[in-house]
C-alpha cells in the first residue's frame, strides 16, 4: 500500500473577500502564511517526510508549500493537473463588488452544462473534469508519501470521481457541488489517499 497525501491551500486573498486578481496570481494573507507554518508543524508531528511535493500552478498553493520546502530543503514541482477549476472570467469580475461576484458565481453552479464557458480564461466544467480524471489515471506514477498542495474544488471532485460517480450535465454539476461543499474543506484541510490492489480510498485527516 502506498499513501498521498492532499493539503488545501491557506486562506487566500479571494477567500478574505480581497480586490479580485486573476485566478493563478491570488495570494495568501497572512493568515494564510500562518496556517501554512501551523500546518507543518502538524505534519512534522505525523513523523512523514515527503518523498515528492507537488503544487498548482497557482501562487497560493506555491506559497502554501513553501515552508514545507525550507524545512526539508526540497524543492517542489508545478502540476497543472492540480489547478483549481475557474468559473468565472476575470474581465467580467475585475469591477463588481464581492456581493455581485459571489451572486455571479452561484448561478454559474445552478446553470453550468459540462462544456459552458464563462469567459476567456474560464474553465468548463468537462476541461475541470479532465485535469482530476487525468490526475487518477496517473496515481500509480507517484511514490508513497508524495505531497501535493491543491484547492478546495479540486478535492471534492476527486473524492467524487474516485467513487465513480458520473457528471454528465448541469444537474449532475449541481449534486457534485451540493456534495463538494458538504466535505471538511477549511484552509489547509489534509486528505490523505489510500492505494492498495488498485483500491482508493481519500480520508480526512486534520
């Protein structure tokens, strides 16, 4: 058997409510550095040294690993597969308020067929998909204790495709969602996932 483990990133500057920036450059906050720090010393205290950290191509999963890196003086890798799904463009959110963005970006989960793009720059939900479907074809690839830095989305839907459950239209968006936003999916939340006799299973573990 073979373990990965799954950290979220810290609060970000879009989870504090912050002036909208694009996707792959928002921020941690500076809680968002102390839960980084907090969250490697828990680590340290499971006694696991990662044999390999990966994180998204976004800034706030990079700054999230980075005490990780110093502290065992590894050096991370970029997987885009891990990049978190972008519902809405940022040319149509750069200039409305928060309360309008978050309005925006429920009816995008209530509407949303499986190839519906927002904008440039967006995602659809089908090439979402594909990155975590891809990423499961690929688990056999990484070694016991890798250590991959991701986002919130990500996770659910992870947890989703690996029971094989299908997401093939809007309706299927919505159920996935309803069962995202159920997990435990707080700032620097750490999965753990399982892989033995090509059984999976993603645990919550802290």
């Amino acid at each position: 058997m073979k373990s990965l483990y799954f950290i979220r990133h810290g609060e970000s500057l879009a989870n504090a409510g912050g002036t909208p920036l694009p996707n792959a450059d928002i921020p941690l906050t500076e809680k968002g550095h102390t839960q980084a720090k907090d969250r490697l010393t828990h680590w340290q205290q499971m006694g696991i040294r990662p044999s390999h950290i990966y994180h998204s191509a976004m800034l706030r999963t990079q700054q999230t690993a980075l005490p990780f890196c110093r502290h065992y003086n590894m050096t991370a890798s970029t997987l885009d597969l891990l990049d978190e799904l972008n519902t809405l463009a940022f040319d149509a959110i750069k200039d409305i308020s928060m309360d309008a963005r978050r309005l925006m970006n429920a009816n995008w989960w209530q509407t949303a067929g499986l190839d519906d793009r927002h904008g440039v720059g967006a995602d659809s939900f089908g090439e979402f998909m594909g990155r975590v479907d891809t990423f499961i074809g690929r688990i056999d690839e990484f070694n016991d204790n890798t250590l991959f830095f991701g986002h919130g989305i990500w996770l659910g839907l992870l947890a989703y495709r690996l029971m094989n459950l299908p997401v093939r239209d809007s309706g299927d968006i919505r159920r996935f969602r309803a069962f995202q936003t159920a997990m435990p999916m707080h700032n620097t939340v750490l999965y753990r996932l399982d892989v033995a006799d090509n059984v999976k299973n993603l645990a919550w573990i802290a």
